[in-house]
C-alpha cells in the first residue's frame, strides 16, 4: 500500500435479513471497504468490546433487541464516542426518526437502500468522523480533559483521556454514568461560574474533580476533568499569597470551588455564621466586596502553580 494511501474503513453491519446483508456486503467491498457482520444487537455489542469500526449500518426493527436500544448500549462504549451510527428503516414516520436520533444515530436511509446514495451519506459520516477523532486527540496531547454535557448531565462528547480516566473512577457502567449525570444536572441548574468545581460522590480523596468551564449553548456545557483542589499545598498558596490564617484559607478555597457557607459549614466542622465570620476577614485581606471577586481571586492564584 503507497505510504499516502489512506486505511480501509471498516463498516459493522447490524441486520438480522440475510439478503440485506448480502447486497450491502457487495455494495461496501466494491467501494474498497472492510466489512464486518452482526446478526442481532447483542452480537454488535461483543463485536465492539474488540474491534472499533469506522461506522455502523444498523437496521432499526431487529428480533430481541431492537436497533434503538442496540444504539443506546452502543453509544456507552467510549471507543465509539466518534463512530456514526446510521440507521437503515422500512418506516420513514417522524416518530421513528426521531427515536434513532434521539438513540444516538446520525441519519437514517430507507429501505430499500439505494446504493449511490447510501455511500454518498456514509462518505459524509465518516469525513466528519474523522475530523472530530482528530480534535479530540489533538486535545488529549495537550493534555486537556475535556468534555461537554447537556442540561441533563449527560454526556455529548469527551476527549479519550476523559473516558478512560472515568473508567478508572467507576464510572465503567451506565447505572454510574446516570448517576453522574444526575450530580452534573442539578449543579448545573445552580448556574456555576468559570473556575467552580463538582467533587462527584463516588470520587476518591484523590481522583479527580469536574471544573466547569463555560456553557457553550443552553443546552452544552464544556467542562474539565482536573486534580482534586482538595489539598494542603492548595491551602498553603492562598495563605502565603495573600496572608490568610489556615482556617481563612480553606474557606477561600471552598469559595473557589462554588461551595455555599452552609456545604462549608458541613465539609470544615463548623457553622455556616463561622464561615461567614471567615470570609469576611477574606474580603477585607483581598480588598474584595463579595464571594464572586475572592473565589475569582483564588483561581487565578491556583492556575499560576
């Protein structure tokens, strides 16, 4: 193969009708592509845990597990992040599209499939494929971890780094994924500012912690994976840098991360008038009238370490 030549793409086909995979097997080797075959949903499912296609052609009604859901367990496995999923469906009602949208597809084709046409969809699939992966690993070298979620906590994309470090936090299956996302959403719904951070329940002392990062619609909210800025040395930089007590200092850095007087009261053993008490002395040491300037105050410190 010319050292140029770009690698075949490989295409799971997921249809329990023989012919249809006949004719689309034809159709795919003939434009120069692998081609690989799953005869129910739960077949796909364990073709996936070790081999990554380049895109899914996945039929909609299928005996045992439907298409919706198949794509639903599908979109779980954080190797397929980037890889399209396109539905092929005797019903063209609304309903039924917006059921394999909504499952994680990115188009659907009629049967019966028109070959020129199906090829030209999957051309465009997978150029755009292409071109997220690549952004996504360009941000996984610089060493951000970064995703987005909607309104709801739940996942739009995320670089690879993101999900295997989610992995090794426990969050490997979907019943934690859901429950993370429960968190993510009502934190959200309290509006955080730029800088604030989620500890997530099932989080280690020291695992990582969700920063938010700004919300790029109503509906995406990019946020970053960070070390836990629960720690000693975090203290110890406010405290030098701006001549805070230690007590002063771990009410700052809670500020920081979007804690309220009264989650602080609880996470330092001490009530919520006290920790009043201490951020009034943080205003007057910073030269600063509220909660938002001194936890603005305490990122930027942090962010120069």
């Amino acid at each position: 193969m010319n050292a140029l030549e770009r690698p075949r793409d490989t295409i799971l086909i997921v249809d329990d009708a023989l012919d249809s995979i006949r004719m689309l097997n034809d159709v795919l080797e003939n434009a120069g592509m692998t081609v690989l075959v799953a005869l129910e949903g739960a077949q796909a499912l364990n073709i996936t845990r070790n081999i990554t296609p380049d895109l899914i052609l996945l039929d909609a009604l299928m005996p045992n597990m439907d298409g919706f859901e198949t794509c639903r367990q599908l979109k779980t496995n954080p190797a397929l992040t980037d890889v399209p999923i396109i539905f092929m469906t005797g019903l063209s009602d609304t309903e039924h599209v917006v059921m394999g949208l909504n499952s994680g597809g990115v188009d659907y084709v009629n049967k019966p499939i028109k070959a020129d046409e199906l090829l030209a969809r999957m051309q465009v699939h997978l150029a755009n494929a292409r071109m997220a992966q690549s952004a996504r690993m360009a941000l996984d070298h610089t060493g951000h971890y970064l995703f987005a979620v909607d309104a709801k906590g739940e996942q739009l994309w995320a670089t690879p780094q993101v999900s295997q470090r989610l992995h090794q936090c426990g969050y490997a299956h979907t019943d934690n994924l859901q429950l993370l996302a429960g968190e993510l959403a009502t934190w959200l719904s309290h509006s955080p500012q730029p800088g604030h951070h989620l500890t997530p329940a099932r989080a280690s002392k020291d695992g990582p912690v969700i920063e938010f990062l700004a919300s790029v619609s109503a509906q995406e909210h990019l946020l970053r994976l960070v070390d836990n800025p629960r720690s000693d040395d975090a203290c110890e930089r406010l405290r030098d840098h701006f001549g805070l007590t230690g007590r002063e200092a771990d009410v700052m850095l809670w500020i920081a991360n979007g804690k309220t007087n009264r989650e602080i009261g609880q996470i330092l053993d001490m009530s919520p008038r006290t920790v009043n008490k201490h951020l009034e002395q943080v205003f007057r040491k910073l030269g600063v009238e509220n909660r938002t300037a001194a936890a603005a105050a305490a990122i930027r410190c942090l962010a120069r370490f």
